[in-house]
C-alpha cells in the first residue's frame, strides 16, 4: 500500500508547520488533525482548519485523503480558528440567562423598582402569564438543546457566546424591566387581546417543537447527515411545503404574539431583531 506524505504549511505565510511521514491513504482529516496536534498542542482539532488551497474551504474532518485531488506528496493549509467553545455550552448559557434574568424582574427583587416594590407582585394577569409565557419558551429551549438537537459541528468560536449572551440577555431584562414594572398597564384592548396573542404564542410554540423534531430525525445520532425536510403527518410541519426554515417562522410568530399580549416596544424591537437575524 502506497503511503502519503501530508505536508503543512501555515495559510498566512506559507511556514512549513508540520511534515506526516508514512500517512495512510485511508486516512481522514480529522485524523491528520490529530497528528498535526501531537506536534503542535496549542491547536487542537476543533481549533483547526485544513485546505487545499490557502484562501480555499475548510475540509471536512470525514474527508478521506486518498479521494482530495492531491498527489502522494499533498500541501495542506492550515488556519487557526481560535479559541472553541461546545455549542451545547453556549445554547445552554445564553437561554439559562434570559431565563433567570427575567424571574429577577418578575419577583422584583430589591435594587430594581425601589425599596417599597420589593419583592411585591403585580395586581396584573397579563403580567403572571407574561412570565409563564416566557419561561416556558426558555425552559422548552434548554431541554431541546440537551435533548432533541443535533449539531453537525461540535464547537463553535469563543466570542460567539459573548455576542449571543449580550443580545438574550440584554434584551430579556430590557423586556423584563417595563413589562414586571409597578406601572405597567395593560394592553388596550384588554383579556381578548390577550387571548388572542396567548393562542398565537401557544400554537407557534407546538409548531416550533414539531419542526425540530422533524429536523432530528433526519439526522442519526452521531451522524452529520443532511437530508432535505419534507411535511410529516404532524399538520405543523406542513409548512415545509412554503418556507425553507419553519421553526423560525414560528420562533418570530411567537415573539409577536408576545409583543401582542403585553404590548410592549422592546418586545417589539427584539421579534424585528430577531426575524433580522433570522
């Protein structure tokens, strides 16, 4: 059997990093990446990105050497993608946040509203489902992310956590600050628009679930396979037939019949920002 030589040099400056001797042809990238580790400790696999070509795509860690269009001899370039963080870390993290963080703000706790509003509770129904409402929508997320999601990268970029904690943290006590506060009134028009946007919330809240669902099982555990998502029997996923990515058509159908029920500006201004986003 014909073995490889892998040689790599650094993308930027075209530095020879590291030289594999007696590579086997079977060989996967993701295992090139660990020998390439045993030289260079500081990189470890998830912190590393391989290519063909200096300013190229990353390979895929299941590509196998013998099928890249190189010779026996093969030029890798490597990137650093720096400091990795596990996507599950970071889901859990930024939906725990906005979780906790709005209960501050629902159970007024002191140094928010003024000594007298301590620990008190609004006279407000809206107000109590407001908070059932979202809690349930951050709870739902944290056992998706233990339970139902599959993710076909294991980590994701440091920083990533910093600027999604910034912004569903942020905007949970933003939202939470005016819809728990001692003045706050209830929307114009009253209990029927409040059940109104509740049965908005509730049926995008299943529709969400099911998408998901729907999306697992397109993927085998352990597996990075991607398999185009077609209308189960379940009517919530029939939206397959029209949009290309349902469960964000219904996470912003949530966040509007949320906006609608406590008929708040910053409840408003963080569903835009997240259909933008989206």
């Amino acid at each position: 059997m014909k073995h490889y030589e892998v040689e790599i040099l650094d993308a930027k400056t075209r530095e020879k990093l590291c030289f594999l001797d007696k590579v086997e042809p079977h060989a996967t990238i993701a295992e090139i990446k660990n020998l390439f580790t045993k030289t260079h400790p500081q990189w470890y696999p998830a912190r590393q990105s391989l290519r063909l070509d200096p300013k190229g795509k990353s390979l895929k860690d299941e590509d196998i050497l013998q099928k890249l269009p190189v010779g026996t001899t093969a030029t890798l370039y490597f990137r650093d993608l720096g400091a990795q963080i596990s996507w599950v870390t970071v889901f859990l993290t930024e939906y725990a946040g906005p979780l906790f963080i709005y209960l501050l703000f629902y159970f007024r706790v002191p140094f928010i509203y003024g000594h007298k509003y301590d620990f008190t509770s609004s006279r407000h129904t809206v107000v109590h489902l407001a908070c059932i409402c979202h809690s349930f929508h951050y709870v739902k997320r944290l056992l998706e992310t233990l339970f139902v999601h599959r993710f076909s990268h294991g980590t994701m970029p440091l920083r990533n956590i910093f600027k999604n904690c910034t912004y569903y943290w942020g905007f949970a006590a933003w939202m939470a600050y005016y819809i728990n506060h001692p003045l706050y009134t209830p929307p114009t028009y009253g209990a029927q628009q409040v059940k109104l946007a509740l049965a908005i919330f509730v049926i995008c809240q299943l529709g969400n679930f099911s998408i998901h669902m729907a999306l697992r099982d397109l993927r085998p555990a352990g597996s990075k396979t991607r398999k185009i998502p077609y209308p189960t029997k379940n009517p919530f996923t029939w939206l397959f037939l029209l949009v290309s990515c349902p469960n964000y058509t219904y996470e912003v159908g949530s966040w509007i019949g949320f906006a609608i029920m406590t008929q708040c500006l910053p409840v408003a201004l963080f569903s835009l920002v997240g259909f933008t986003q989206m």
